[in-house]
C-alpha cells in the first residue's frame, strides 16, 4: 500500500503542479468565508455558472458579517436562477450562527465544522484542509470516479457500507503534509481527466497502474445502487396584470422553490384534453370566483429539477374586481425586487424554454 500510495501521490501532484491549468477565482484562498461561499454555491452547480455567483455574493456581502446583516429575501434574490434554494437559505441562518455563536469566526476543525448547518462531510473537509491545512480527505463525485476506477472499486459509492470504503481510501492516500494541494489536484484530475464521459486515459499519468483502465472497465466504473426516479408534476400558473402591477405570491410550503415568489399557482394531476374546462375548473379552485375567465394560455413549460419533471401552463386572466379578503397576493410594478424560479422568469421574458 505504501508504494501504491506514494506512486499515485507523485503522479497526481506532479500533473497537478505542471499540467493542472484549472484556474477558479477561489483556488489558493484561505479565507474560510470565500472557501465556505465557492463550496456552497458549487453544490450541485457547474463551476462556469457558480463563478458569476461567487462574484457577484462577494460584491454584495463582502465579509460574513454583511451575508448575516442581509435579509433572507435579499440572499435568495441574488441567489436566483442557481436552483436548490435551501443551499441559500441554509447559507443565510450559517453566516448569522457564525456572527452570532462564533464572533464572527469560522470554526477552525472539520469536527467543529460540521456542526453548522448546511455544511456537510465534504464541504467541512474542504474548508478543513484548503484553510488549515487538516489532513482530511474531500470525497465530491470527481474524486469517488478517480478512486473507484484508479483502485477498480466496484463497491456502489451511494451506499453507507460503500461510502465509508471511498472515504477509508481517500484518506489513506491523501498527501498529510499538503492536503490542500493533494484535495485540489485529485478534484481537479476528476474534472478534467477522469471524466464521467470519454474520459482522457490517452493521456492519463496514473494509467500504467489504472485497474479498471488496464481490464477495460473505465466505463463501468463507479457503481450506483440507488437511482430516484422522477417524478412529473403540472400546474397552471395564473397572470394577472393591470394598473397596480402584476400578481404574485410567496410560496411558504416546504417544497419546491420554499420562500421564493411566483404567480398564483394550481396544481393538478395532469392536463386534460379538454384544457379549457379543466382551466376554468382550477380558476375556480384557486380564487373562489365564477367570474373571472381567462384570455389565452401558453404552451408548457418544462423544468427538470432533481427529482421533479416541473410542467407549467402559464394562464393570462382578467380580473374585473379586486381579490377577495383572504387571499395572500401582492401587486409589484418591480419584479426585480422578488426572487422568482426561473421557469417563472422565462416565461415573463416571453421565452419559451425547456429547462432540463
């Protein structure tokens, strides 16, 4: 194991020093807040979309104590069009724990870390070692698919007994005295060499001792176990527009898109072909009025989110009274000011777009 530690440490630092041209606005920082921020906005996100982000939250909120001084709105608003707004709001309640609990100082161990919310096994790792340089391990999809080929593990790296196999090795073949380059270079390699798809093992330095490169099984590897199925979901989605504006909603619900905005919104099973009477039925349903008729509808929408196929028919209506008491709008002339979903966006900039 020793020698197969040192030789695939060697091969990946010294591509990592002389090839590895991966350059992002927060490689090298050691600033925990910038550290914690990337980590955060990278979740689930693709580093060419994250890096506009990153800019632009350290533009508005500087240091963690302007993030904590921020309203929730404020962050989710700057926060849109990236999705998964819980990572928003969980970076929100983190930065007022931390200025609250911790004087405004992050805490320096992973252990410690890990106690905020939001943050878990490996966004702890990460501040942990790029920061402080703890020797711990990250373990991100790039680095599972290095190790899992590299080592040819076929274990499923989405089960609890596979996962603690995935972080035993990483660990054992982490660098102690340079974990931070050791966790960047590994993560960096997966992204760029060991790619999921047509990866390049032509020009790979850790092929010559590759198991799954040497027995042909490069694109086996690594297993899942567990794939969610998605599921589809239809709604109409009602706009409302005259002198005071245009209508729209908070949603509140723990679902999709929680404490975003929207245009007033009815869920059904699905479309009928009769789309008109199932549109005048969900009028009915939403606003309690047997008066209010709609003009015309838009095609569908399509969002593909995690686990959720989002289909939405957009319904312009007039509305020849104000609501009644009770019902939860609000009239704005600036959209601007509200954090909407970006199946709601498009659809106000009048493109039709499919979201997968």
């Amino acid at each position: 194991m020793k020698n197969e530690k040192s030789i695939f440490k060697s091969a990946l630092l010294t591509w990592h020093q002389f090839v590895n041209k991966r350059s992002m606005p927060w490689k090298g920082v050691k600033d925990p807040y910038k550290v914690w921020l990337s980590e955060i906005i990278l979740q689930q996100t693709r580093v060419e979309q994250g890096t506009k982000y990153y800019h632009a939250f350290l533009r508005n909120f500087p240091t963690i104590n302007d993030l904590a001084s921020a309203s929730e709105d404020e962050v989710l608003r700057l926060w849109q069009g990236l999705g998964y707004y819980s990572r928003a709001r969980n970076l929100h309640f983190t930065a007022n724990d931390i200025v609250k609990n911790y004087k405004g100082q992050f805490p320096q161990s992973f252990i410690e870390l890990l106690k905020l919310k939001g943050v878990g096994t490996y966004t702890a790792a990460a501040i942990a070692s790029f920061v402080y340089k703890e020797p711990v391990a990250v373990l991100d999809g790039n680095v599972i698919r290095v190790l899992s080929r590299y080592l040819g593990l076929d274990i499923p790296f989405d089960t609890s007994k596979g996962r603690k196999v995935f972080e035993n090795k990483a660990n054992e073949l982490l660098d102690k005295e340079n974990p931070d380059k050791f966790n960047q270079a590994i993560m960096d390699f997966g992204a760029t060499v060991c790619k999921p798809k047509k990866p390049s093992c032509e020009v790979c330095p850790l092929a010559i001792n590759c198991i799954a490169f040497n027995e042909l099984r490069v694109s086996s590897l690594p297993v899942r176990k567990n794939r969610v199925q998605s599921r589809s979901r239809y709604f109409f989605a009602f706009h409302i527009e005259n002198k005071k504006g245009i209508v729209i909603e908070q949603r509140t619900d723990k679902d999709i898109w929680q404490g975003l905005y929207q245009l007033p919104l009815q869920e059904v099973k699905s479309y009928e072909t009769n789309l008109s009477a199932q549109i005048d039925r969900a009028l009915w349903s939403t606003f309690q009025e047997n008066d209010i008729n709609y003009l015309s509808h838009s095609t569908v929408y399509k969002q593909q989110l995690s686990h959720q196929k989002i289909h939405i028919i957009f319904v312009k209506i007039a509305l020849p009274h104000p609501f009644n008491d009770g019902l939860n709008y609000t009239y704005t002339r600036n959209l601007t000011k509200f954090a909407l979903p970006k199946i709601f966006i498009l659809y106000l900039q009048g493109k039709s777009l499919i979201l997968d």
